[in-house]
C-alpha cells in the first residue's frame, strides 16, 4: 500500500492543485447561484407587494438575474473542466492510462450531458420585459401565478449547490485522501462526507441546521403557493379573476374564500408544525400545491428527526474508551471495599466455631458452611483480580469484559458474606 503512495506521490501536488480549484470554482458557483435566488426572490416579493410586473424596478432585477446566472453558469463550467481533468488524472494513476489519451478542452464541456443538465436546471429564470402568468384551473376552482412566483419557487433548486462545498469542508481534514481513495478503492463522496458528519460530535448541530433551512425554504414555497395573483392589485386583471370560482375555492367539500395569506411566519409556522408531525390545525393548505408541500414538509421532518435520534444515541452512548475508564474505576472502587468484605468473612467465620453454631441441627449448619465456603472461594478469585495491573485490560474490549465480571464476584461476596 505504501509502496504504491510513494510511486504515485509525485501526482499528489497535481491532485490537490485540482481539488483546490474545484473548490474555489464551487464557491463562486454557489455565490452567483445564491445572488440570483436572492434577485427571484425580491421580484416575487414586489409582486406580492402589487408592483406592476413590467416595471422599470422589475426589470432592473431581472437583468441583474441574468447577469449573475450567466457568470454561475461559466463557473459551473469551469468546475466541470476542472473535475474531467481530474477524472483523467485519476484514471491514469489507477487505470495507468496515458494522460493524453482523451483530451481534456472546452469542447469537452460543452459536450457534456451533465453540464448542460446542470445549466438547465440552475439557469432558468426570467430575463428583463418578460412576464406572464400560469392558470390553474381544476375542480377546486381558478388559481392564477405570477411568472416571477413559478421561477422564484424554481430557484430554490439551486440549493444542491452546496453538497459540492459541503463535500470538501466535512473532508478538508483528512490528509492524503485522493491517493487513499485510489488505491484502498475507498469512494471519499457525498455519501461517505455525510457518515462522518452524523457519526461526529458535530452531527447535532448540522442536523439541526438542515432541518431549519428545510422549514424555511419549504415555508416560503409554502407561502407562493398558497396566494393566487387574482387577489393583487394590478393595473390590467386577468378576465377570469372575476369568475366565481376564482373568488370562492372548493376543498375537501367545503366552499373556502380565495383569500390570500401574505404572512411569512403564519407559512414557517404552518411548515415547522408539519414538519414535527404535530399539526395543530390553526393553518391549513387551501390549494393543492400547498398540500403537495405541506406533504414534502412532513417527509423532510420525519427524516431529520429520525437522523437526530440516531445522532443522539450515538452521542450518549458508551464508546469502548468510556466504557474502560469506567470499568477501571468500578474495579478501583471495588478495591476500597476488599476490606469490608474481609471483615465479614472473618464474622462469618467467627460464627461458624462459635458454641452457638454447634446448638444448630444439621441442615442449618451444613448451610451456613455452604454459603461461607462460597463466599470464601468468590472473594479469592475477586482478590485474584484486584491485584492484576490494570495495563493488562487497555488492549481489547473482551479483556474490558473480564474487569466487568471480576466486579459482579466482588459484588457477590458482600451480598453473601
């Protein structure tokens, strides 16, 4: 294994040379993407403040969108020219492929399926002058968005960004581990970031953080979803607005007033109780979109919760070091009380040559010579143990249990003495 480290660590610095601008590529990547999340986010948010959707304020922001998206789109590609590069590099040293065997160049990216996936996933927003709304007409009655509500809520996907960079931050410490995943044929991704998150004294708090940015980006979706644009005050309505099952909603058999709910702490409120599984009741979905969320809010608390209890009995329970210490002092303590114990068996044995012992019958005497013989034989062996250095028990769980038994005999010879 080492003899392989030491032929192949002339690629480590090339490796590392890589990893490092795949991480500062994700970073830009991560900023451009948040900043236009932040740009969809204040176009809903003059939206639902009435602001007419072609104005020069709404424009304004759109065309910044677009500019950020374009920048996040060119990081996302240097990214992915940094990882095939990488992808090469590391099929050479496991593979022993030549380097110059595929090519790596721009061309290669932009022939990359993944890639453009990615841009079409993360790059969709609205451009400047363009607007329009979506109708959603069912039996539940007539539900108009906004574009800029649709792509905000859209926008909401470029989040995945940060599995990248929390990929690297949970294995920034581990030294060598290019060269360990290679060769040990040990896959150091996503997966195995998350294990040593939850399996660290950090897995707590960094459950706790993912639930509440859960609660926070569903409350807000939650939010958009549940308020239709007939109830905005625009310049031109839409014709349909006036029709009476755009005033009046019918839910689970109820005629409910299509009233709109602007308050974003009723929608926290609403999907923190989802997400619990409690559900008071104070707020309920009215759409069916709300009810498709609400549903996703009661999935994504019942796996947090299930990965916080885990983490936590994970946290309180005994690793075999603690459970050593403990031992050891148990065994220590145990120490302390061999000359109590001595001192009952001596009672003991001062009770069996008394002349009141040779008044007893036979069945009472043979007993009391039976549990005396006991407890004699139990508190040698106990004392057999307490004399042993306690090095001897610092290698191997089995030689943790042997202390843990020596303690039940010490135990024993009290209760019988």
């Amino acid at each position: 294994f080492w003899n392989l480290i030491r032929q192949y660590g002339h690629l480590r610095p090339k490796r590392m040379t890589l990893s490092n601008l795949m991480i500062k590529s994700s970073i830009w990547t991560v900023a451009f993407g948040l900043a236009g999340a932040a740009l969809s986010i204040a176009q809903n948010e003059l939206v639902f403040q009435s602001s007419n959707p072609q104005g020069l304020a709404m424009d304004l922001l759109k065309g910044l969108n677009s500019v950020v998206t374009i920048f996040m789109i060119a990081s996302l590609a240097y990214y992915r020219y940094c990882f095939m590069v990488y992808q090469l590099l590391s099929e050479h040293v496991k593979l022993d492929r030549p380097m110059n065997y595929r090519p790596i160049t721009w061309r290669s990216v932009l022939q990359d399926k993944g890639f453009w996936l990615e841009v079409i996933v993360c790059g969709v927003h609205l451009p400047p002058t363009c607007t329009f709304t979506i109708e959603f007409e069912t039996f539940q009655g007539f539900i108009l968005y906004r574009a800029e509500t649709v792509f905000c809520a859209l926008s909401s996907v470029r989040l995945y960004l940060f599995l990248r960079l929390f990929r690297e931050w949970a294995l920034r410490d581990l030294p060598r581990r290019h060269t360990v995943e290679l060769i040990a044929a040990v896959r150091l991704g996503t997966r195995f970031a998350f294990k040593r998150i939850l399996n660290d004294m950090g897995g707590v708090a960094f459950i706790s953080v993912l639930w509440l940015v859960s609660v926070l980006v569903l409350g807000y979706l939650f939010r958009a979803v549940e308020n239709t644009a007939c109830q905005f005050q625009y310049e031109e309505l839409h014709p349909k607005c006036s029709a009476p099952n755009a005033l009046v909603w019918s839910f689970n058999h109820q005629e409910v007033p299509a009233e709109n709910d602007t308050s974003l702490w009723n929608a926290l409120w609403f999907t923190f109780i989802t997400s619990t599984t409690v559900g008071y009741g104070d707020f309920t979905p009215k759409t069916h979109l709300g009810c498709g969320v609400a549903a996703l809010a009661a999935l994504t608390g019942i796996i947090p919760a299930s990965m916080l209890a885990a983490s936590l009995v994970h946290e309180i329970r005994w690793n075999t070091m603690e459970q050593f210490g403990l031992l050891v002092l148990h065994c220590q303590a145990e120490k302390d009380k061999i000359k109590v114990f001595a001192t009952k068996l001596l009672a003991a044995w001062y009770r069996i040559h008394n002349k009141a012992y040779r008044e007893l019958d036979a069945d009472a005497a043979a007993e009391m010579r039976w549990r005396y013989k006991s407890a004699l034989k139990r508190f040698a062996e106990a004392i057999r143990t307490t004399k042993m250095p306690i090095e001897d028990y610092a290698q191997s769980s089995a030689k943790i249990d042997e202390i843990n038994r020596h303690s039940k005999y010490l135990k024993a010879s009290c209760r019988n003495c």
